[in-house]
C-alpha cells in the first residue's frame, strides 16, 4: 500500500484519490474518518476525541500514525493518548506522516489516520 499527499484536501491511497479524511486499518481497510464524534464533543475535529480513537481500534496494530493535516492542526487528546498508551505514536504533519506510513506498512501493522486539510 502507497499513501501520497499531493496537497491540501486530498490523498491517494494506491492511485485512488480521496477528499476528505481517512482511516486506513493494519489490513488494508480504507475508510473515512468519523469526525463528527469529535466535533460534537469539542467544537472541532482538530482534537482527536477518545470515543472517536476508539472506533477505530478494532484490529491489532503497533504503530498508530497520525496524520496530523498539512499545516498541523489535528492533535490527540492526553485522553486519546492514554488508549494507546502501549503503542507507538507517531504524529505528524501529514505529507511526513504519509511518509512515515510508505516506510512502515509491511514492517509494521499500522494503523493511520490522515487529515487532509489544516
């Protein structure tokens, strides 16, 4: 699997473009990411909500890989934080996340979460 950035508002997964945020799973499943839970909670998505991390944490994995938006606006909570308290963490914009995730997958299972925005 190959992650690229082209730029603010889309990533492609594997040659197929997305237009909003995604989640990608250790197996391969794609899908979009469920902001709202966090929005709801907080005003907006830029603070990653415990009750929205969990809903993503159904497969086993080693790394969790935040793609944190182009300019760096998306943040785990110190509450988020603590579900993956042993796990590895890597949080970054998220051209460097999309990077960091093309180097992992297949070394790692890896589960990613991209913002495509700010």
């Amino acid at each position: 699997m190959k992650i690229e950035f082209p730029g603010f508002g889309r990533i492609v997964v594997d040659g197929k473009t997305y237009g909003h945020d995604v989640v990608i799973y250790p197996s391969g499943k794609i899908e979009k990411r469920k902001k709202w839970l966090s929005k709801n909670k907080h005003g907006t998505s830029h603070r990653l909500d415990p009750d929205e991390l969990r809903e993503y944490l159904s497969e086993d994995f080693d790394v969790l890989i935040v793609g944190t938006g182009a300019y760096g606006m998306l943040s785990l909570l110190p509450e988020s934080r603590e579900l993956v308290v042993e796990k590895e963490v890597i949080e970054l914009p998220t051209e460097g996340a999309a990077e960091k995730f093309n180097e992992l997958w297949g070394k790692k299972k890896v589960l990613a979460l991209f913002h495509v925005t700010c």
